[in-house]
C-alpha cells in the first residue's frame, strides 16, 4: 500500500507549482493514500492531489486558505496508526521533544509533520517521526537553503519502507528507510 | 450383429499396432467402434439381468472410452489422416478426447503418439515456468536502488504497475466472456482465462494482448473443461490408464488450454497486427491503439487484417459470387465493417458455442495456417446471400453484424471446404436453402408423362467451370431426357432432387431472357452442356409460381400413386400377425395416402375471379371482339367505354353479377352507360388518343369535355354519367 507524504507547498504565494520532476514522478494509478500536512494554500492545490489518489487526508496548516481542514487527524493504515499534524502549533518548531508530547498524546506509531520545510525521518522511544519538508521547496524565514522534497512510504503489514524523494539540483535523489513495528 | 462384423474388421488392424499400443497401456482391444456409433452397440442387450445390464452398460461406454483413446491416433497414419477426416464431417462433436485431438490437429504434439506425454509434461513445465517469472513481486525482489514510482523500464515497480494495469484490462474483457454462458461466470475460470493470457502477453509483447483474444481461449477452456469431466465421471466407474489420467489432468487446466491457445495465436495472429505500432517495454500497447481504423494516410501503413478482407474480397468472393460482391460493394458495406470482428474471433460470435466447436474441428483438421477461414468467410457470405440480396444497407449490416441462426453449420463447413479444394470435396448438398424460385418450362406437363415436367437446368456454380461439374451437368440432363420414357420413381425423384438441389445452391446470373431461351431447350443436352447453363429465375413472378405449385401438385399426385402402388403390394406380401411393424407401415402409408389424395381434387391453383371495376363487364377470351387494333395479350376482362346506352340487358347483366358484391348498387346507374359490345382497354386507349391527336390544341385536361366529345361519335348519349364511368375507368 503506497501512501504519499508531502506537504507546504505554499502556491501561489511562496511557489508557482512543484518542480517538473516531481510531476512526472506522481501519476495516477500507483499511490492509494496522501497525507498532506498542510499550507497548500488553495483549492487548486488540493485538486491537484486528489487526481493522484481519491483518498485524500489534510490538516490545516498557518497559511491555508481553507478553514475547515482538521488541525490534527490520526489515519490507520494497516497495522499502523499514522498522526498526522502541521507542526506550527509545536513550540519549538521542529522539536523532537515537543513532537513526541504530540505522538503521545494522539498515541500513533507514526507521527508526520511539517513546517519546518526540511526534510526528517527518525526514530524515537520505538515511534516514527517523518517530516516531508516542502514538495516544492517554498522559502522558509529561518532557513533560505530549502531543498524540495517528498515522502512516499510503502506499508506492508508490520513494516514501512519509506522512500524519500529529493530535488538536489536537478537531479531526483531517492534515499530508502525502512521501520518495523515491534 | 455390428459389434462382432467390426471386431472382424478390425482385428486386421490390430495386428499391425497392438504391439506398439499395449506397450502404451496394456489395454486389450477387443473391438473398435467409432464413438458415434456407440449408442447402437449400447442399445444391443447383451444380458438379461439388469444389474449386469447397467453394468455392463457402464463397462461399454468406459470401454468405449478407452477404444476412443486408442482411435485418435494410428500410427500408419503419420498425416492424421483419419482424424482429419473425422474432424471435417463434424464427427468430433460427441468425442470425449476433442482436446486430445486439437493438439495432435495443431500439432502441439509431433505424430509420434508415444511421445505425446512427454511433450504434454514439456508444455507444463513452460508454462509454470513462465507464470513464475512473470509475477513480479516488488517486495521480494527488491532492488535497494529502485523505488516505486520508478517510471524506467528496469524498475520491477514499474513492471508491476504496468502488469497491474495490462491484467485490469484482460480482466475487462474476461469478465464479459460468453455471458449467456455460465461455465464462465465461475471464479476460477476466470481467474485461469486472466493467468494465461496474461502470460501470453508478456511472453509475446509484440502480440500484447488484444480485444477478441479471450475469445479465442474461452472455448479451448471449455473443451478441455468438457474432456476433464468425462475423464472424472469415467474413473468413477473404472480404473483408468495412467496416461490418459495424466492427459487430461485438470490440475493442469492452464498450462494445456495455454499451450493450445499459442498455437492457434500463431495461426491467426496476422488478424492483430497493427503494422505501424510496437508495444511499450514492458509489453503493452497504449491504450488508444485498441481499434485498428485504417489511418488516415491510407496505404501506406495498412494493417495486415484490412490486407487480408481485401484479398478474401477480390480474390474469393468476387469469382464466387460477383453478384453478391456489387451487390455489397453498391451498399458501401465493406468487409472489414463485420469481417474484423469475424476473423479475429475465428467466427466465436457467430454461431452458437456447439456448433462453434464443430466449426473449430474443421478448420483446425486443415491444418495449422489456418487456410480455410478465408473460405469460411466466403461460404457465410453465400450462405445468406439471398437474405442479403433482398434487403437495403441497414439490413444486410443487421444480417452480417448478427449472423442468422437457421444456417446449418455443415452446409457452411462443407462449402469452404469445396471451395478450397474442388477436387477433393463435392459440392454442398443444401439443407436449409430457401428455395429460388425457378423460371419453368411454359406448361408443366402432366406427371403421366413422366416427366417431373419441370425444365431443371442445372447449371455450374458461377464461374467456376471445372470439368467435373459440366459432367455432372450433362449427366442428369441426359438422364433427364432418358426419364422421359418412363423411368422408375426413384430415377425420377434422383433427378429432381439432385437438379433442385444443385439448382438452388447456385448464385444467379440475373438473366430472364435466358430463361425463355431455357424453355424452349428443355431436353436438348446439347445446347445445355455447350454453353455453360445459366439459370434464369424471377423473383415473385406469378406465372413461376403457379408453375412451381403445379409441380408440386404433380408430384404429390405422384407419391401418392406410387404409395397406394406400393401399399397393395406389401399387404399381399407380408403377413400382418408375423410382423407388427410392418402392420404399422402400412396403415402409415394408407394415411399417407390419403393426405396426399386431397391434393388431387380440383384445378390447381384455384380459379380466383379476376377483379374488375365496378361496371366492367366481363368478357370471354373467346368473344374477342371486333378490334381495330391486333390485341397483343388477351385479358380475360375488358373494360367497355361508355359508347352506348342500352341500359337493360346491361343492367340486368350486372345486377346478376353483381348481386351481394358491395357496392353493386351504387354501380347500376353507371353500368347503364355500358354497351354490350365491349372494347378491349388497349383498343379503347388508341382509339382515344387517335381522336384526340386529331384535335390539335384540344385541351387534355378537362376530361369531361373529351368524354362528352367521344361519346357523341359512339352514342347519342350526352348524359353525364358514362363520363364518371369513363373517368372512372380510365383514369
């Protein structure tokens, strides 16, 4: 079961879409999931991503236009409870600490969030944590050096391989991580 | 009795092959029989007790199993000569090894029957081999470089993906196989339909898989279906030999029905090419190259199944049948419009699944090139050519799109087959030809005379004036002529049956005037063997048919003599107490007889009143009349101008004629005006028009005032009502 992870895509206002690449890399057909963590910002956005796959999961992020999206949702996907938040509401941003109080709070094995626009994938107390960064590399105040990425994991029963897609020049690099659940 | 005459027969040939074959299985032979015949040798009671009976029965027909086995193959017949023929006459259709047969027909299996099992367990371990291959998990073969969204053609994701696709395609199409059927609604057919052509697929990418080919495996599976449960249903009696357990193994149910449907995919795979398009690496067409529609561009890149429909047209059906052909070509139809659809599916939609079979047998017996499918084609068209001759464009397409029932699938097997080859086969009798009506010779003579009375001119097929039809020809017309002097019945009936047959099945040379030529040479062999004889016919002539009911009257009254003939001859000879039966037949053929008595009363066809106007007299032929004018036919009612008033003898005429007609009355005042003295209508016309010619500038539009103006040259009358009459009449 493949499910997309992508998020803070801030078009238009940061970004006028995602890097071509990326495009002819999400076609329909193979993905059955998207969990996005927000800052979309529009409409169009969001019916880019559900041409890829129907079942389509979004929080609401600080610049979304939209202001009905959920702040926090929790999907099971197989054996895995997967949390799914935007990240702007955690102080300090980014913060394993602080993510972890979330990932015990919704009691999920995999948290994802974003914001931060950089991309993070580890491992702490046994739970997952996955940030997708921004899938178009929209600028961040904090950090100029954004480089556009996305997540794509692949969960079969107990176990998630998680493919990380990433812009580095123009070149797509794919990096591979897997996690078992114990 | 027939068991032991066959086992007398056959022992010969046993002597020859038992070694080889009991080295095979260790049967002992004690007799053959074709499996047709099996009933009647069943039928033949063998024990009184019926225990045994039942036993026995059910020994027979495993038995007959076993023989069946035997009897697909001799080996003195490397060519499967034997089987081929069987296959052609459509003797296959009860055969519990049809499977077993279409292999060793298509050589899937070399002609060495010992080898058979080796080659069947070869065939098996390919496709195993194959399907292992072809299912590609991602996630046990996991490249650590690849990822799944991987669009490159190394990537297993990728092929995945596409395999996932291609097999949501062929599922499409599998699921709507023969829907009226059930066999193919069952889970597992479909699922074994969707493995093998899936791996047909990927192990052909140039082939892919296309529309119309679960079509073509649909009845394979069947048939292999069909030879499992009879195997099963056998063993459940009796043991079976090893190797036909391991023949027809329905484990294996995939693996032969995929070593069968690669090699007629050979034979027809020219039917889905498409020239101009090579299938992705991964091994499938894009999705808009579903629908071969000739490009655009036109000639330069065709593909080869339009290639071929031209060829069957101009080459096969145009000399068969040319009227057929412009008459086809005159309503735009164009083969490939049903043809594509024919071809690809090896006529699977054409004909019921049994029958299907049966033409499957045929075509398969003549070999792997699958040479006569063309011929079918032609033979179909022909078939129904006089449905496709009477209607307009919308339904002939109806006709062809949806291909008539009541057609005999052997009239059609057989035809293709002469057309293929005229030396080896004979011409098609016809079984359900509707009938042509026949142009006859003027009057039919009485059958006293010994003539069926009807000019029957037999003629070849069109165009093709091989030696041996124009013998046939000049044979039945001499034989024809000899029948004149009174032959037997039988003779007689040979000779209708044959020359109607044959007459029937011809296409036709539209040519009427030949037919009065054929009148007039009815007996003359000479003329008919030189030229080649053409039958003229007309459709919905009424003097053809009244000549066609005469003669079956004729002949009715004919059986019905020699019946009544026959019948006093057997109940003087036979002895009613012996024979029951025979007392049967007899009051069979009284009853026979009498039904055919009724034919004979009376004039054939009943004299039906002309109709005529209200106010025509009617008029004799033989008071023909003063004319001025030569009559050219002579109608057997007139119509009379208002030349006169002589209103009584007219009016008491008509009145007796009219009494209880509808509207008589209102016709007597009219009637009043007409003479006794009638004109023939012709003469009336050219006696009209020569007054009028006369009259230069006379106006023809008003009727009435020419009316009044002709009148006064034949009568005194100025009434008004021979006018209406007139106008009436006339116009």
């Amino acid at each position: 079961m493949l499910v997309l992870v992508l998020g803070d895509l801030h078009i238009p206002h940061r970004c006028s879409s995602l890097p071509t690449k990326f495009k002819k890399l999400l076609v329909p057909g193979r993905i059955q999931h998207i969990l996005c963590t927000g800052n979309l910002c529009t409409k169009e956005s969001y019916d880019y991503l559900k041409t890829l796959a129907s079942d389509v999961h979004v929080v609401r992020g600080d610049f979304d236009e939209n202001l009905n999206y959920p702040e926090q949702k929790v999907v099971t996907v197989g054996q895995f409870r997967i949390g799914l938040s935007h990240g702007h509401q955690v102080v300090p941003w980014g913060d394993p600490e602080s993510l972890a109080l979330i990932q015990r709070q919704l009691d999920v094995d995999i948290l994802i969030s974003g914001h931060t626009h950089k991309f993070e994938a580890y491992e702490h107390e046994n739970k997952f944590y996955i940030n997708p960064g921004s899938a178009t590399g929209a600028f961040n105040p904090l950090d100029t050096n954004i480089i556009p990425s996305f997540v794509l994991m692949d969960i079969q029963s107990s176990t998630v391989v998680t493919y990380v897609y990433q812009l580095v020049g123009d070149e797509v690099k794919v990096e591979r991580i897997e996690f078992k659940k114990n | 009795m027939k068991k032991s005459q066959s086992v007398n027969i056959m022992i010969s040939q046993d002597q020859g092959e038992s070694g080889k074959e009991d080295s095979e299985n260790g049967e002992d032979l004690s007799s053959h029989t074709i499996p047709g015949t099996s009933e009647c040798s069943e039928r033949s009671p063998s024990v009184t007790d019926e225990a045994s009976v039942d036993c026995s029965e059910k020994s027979i027909s495993v038995q007959k199993y076993e023989e069946e086995w035997e009897q697909i193959y001799f080996h003195e017949d490397p060519d499967l000569g034997e089987l081929r023929r069987r296959a052609v006459t459509g003797n296959l259709r009860a055969s519990r090894f049809r499977s077993v047969c279409w292999r060793a027909l298509l050589s899937v299996f070399s002609n060495d029957k010992s080898s058979w099992l080796k080659e069947l367990r070869r065939f098996r371990q390919h496709y195993e081999q194959m399907s292992q291959e072809f299912c590609v998990d991602p996630w046990l073969n996991s490249n650590p470089e690849d990822n799944p969204l991987n669009q490159n053609a190394g990537s297993s994701w990728h092929q995945h993906f596409c395999d996932n696709e291609l097999k949501a395609v062929i599922r499409q199409d599998v699921v709507r196989t023969f829907p009226g059927v059930d066999f193919f609604r069952k889970e597992t057919v479909q699922k074994a339909m969707l493995n093998v052509l899936f791996v047909y697929a990927r192990e052909n990418p140039d082939m892919c898989y296309r529309q119309g080919m679960h079509e073509i495996l649909a009845p394979l599976l069947f048939v292999l279906h069909c030879d499992h449960q009879a195997l099963l249903h056998t063993k459940e009696q009796v043991p079976v030999s090893d190797a036909v357990s391991e023949m027809l193994d329905p484990a294996y149910l995939e693996a032969d029905s995929y070593s069968l449907f690669c090699l007629i995919m050979e034979g027809i795979s020219c039917y889905y090419k498409i020239n101009d398009s090579a299938p992705s690496a991964t091994g499938y067409f894009p999705p808009n190259l579903q629908s071969p529609v000739p490009p655009p561009g036109g000639k330069g890149k065709e593909n080869e199944i339009l290639v071929q429909l031209e060829s069957i047209k101009e080459n096969l059906l145009v000399p068969n049948d040319k009227e057929l052909a412009e008459y086809l070509n005159r309503l735009e139809i164009t083969l490939p419009v049903f043809g594509i659809r024919w071809l690809r599916l090896l006529f699977g939609r054409e004909f019921p699944l049994q029958d299907l079979l049966v033409l499957w047998d045929a075509i398969f017996a003549e070999g792997k090139d699958f040479g006569l499918v063309h011929y079918v084609v032609v033979a179909m068209l022909v078939a129904i050519r006089n449905q496709l001759l009477d209607s307009d464009y919308t339904t002939c397409l109806m006709h062809l799109m949806r291909y008539p029932g009541a057609v005999d699938i052997t009239f059609i097997i057989e035809h293709a087959l002469y057309l293929k080859d005229h030396q080896k086969y004979n011409r098609p009798v016809c079984t359900s030809f509707p009938p042509l009506p026949k142009k006859s010779s003027g009057q039919p003579e009485s059958h006293r005379s010994g003539h069926s009375g009807r000019h029957l001119s037999t003629h070849s097929l069109p165009r093709t004036k091989s030696v041996s039809s124009v013998n046939r020809d000049e044979k039945s017309q001499q034989r024809k002529a000899r029948a004149a002097s009174g032959s037997s019945l039988s003779d007689r009936f040979k000779n209708y049956t044959r020359s109607t047959k044959s007459g029937q099945w011809s296409a036709v040379k539209s040519h009427r005037s030949s037919s009065v030529r054929g009148e007039g040479d009815s007996n003359t062999s000479g003329t008919a063997a030189g030229t080649g004889i053409v039958e003229g016919f007309a459709l919905n002539d009424p003097t053809v048919i009244i000549s066609e009911l005469q003669r079956a009257r004729a002949v009715m009254s004919l059986c019905r003599l020699k019946l009544a003939q026959y019948r006093g001859i057997l109940s003087e000879a036979i002895n009613p107490a012996e024979y029951p039966d025979a007392q049967q037949a007899l009051d069979g053929m009284n009853e026979l007889c009498s039904l055919l008595n009724t034919w004979n009363h009376g004039d054939f066809p009943p004299d039906v009143e002309p109709a005529y106007e209200a106010g025509e007299v009617r008029v004799e032929p033989s008071q023909a009349v003063h004319t001025t004018a030569p009559q050219v036919i002579p109608p057997r009612r007139s119509v009379a101008p208002p030349n006169q008033l002589a209103l009584r003898p007219v009016a008491e005429k008509v009145r007796r004629r009219e009494a209880g007609r509808p509207g008589g009355g209102a016709a007597l005042p009219i009637a009043s005006s007409h003479s006794i003295l009638s004109v023939p209508l012709e003469t009336f016309k050219e006696t009209f028009e020569v007054h009028m010619g006369s009259r230069k500038g006379f106006p023809l539009s008003d009727p009435l005032k020419s009316m009044r103006h002709l009148n006064r040259n034949h009568s005194d009358s100025s009434d008004d009502r021979p006018l209406q009459a007139a106008s009436f009449v006339e116009f």
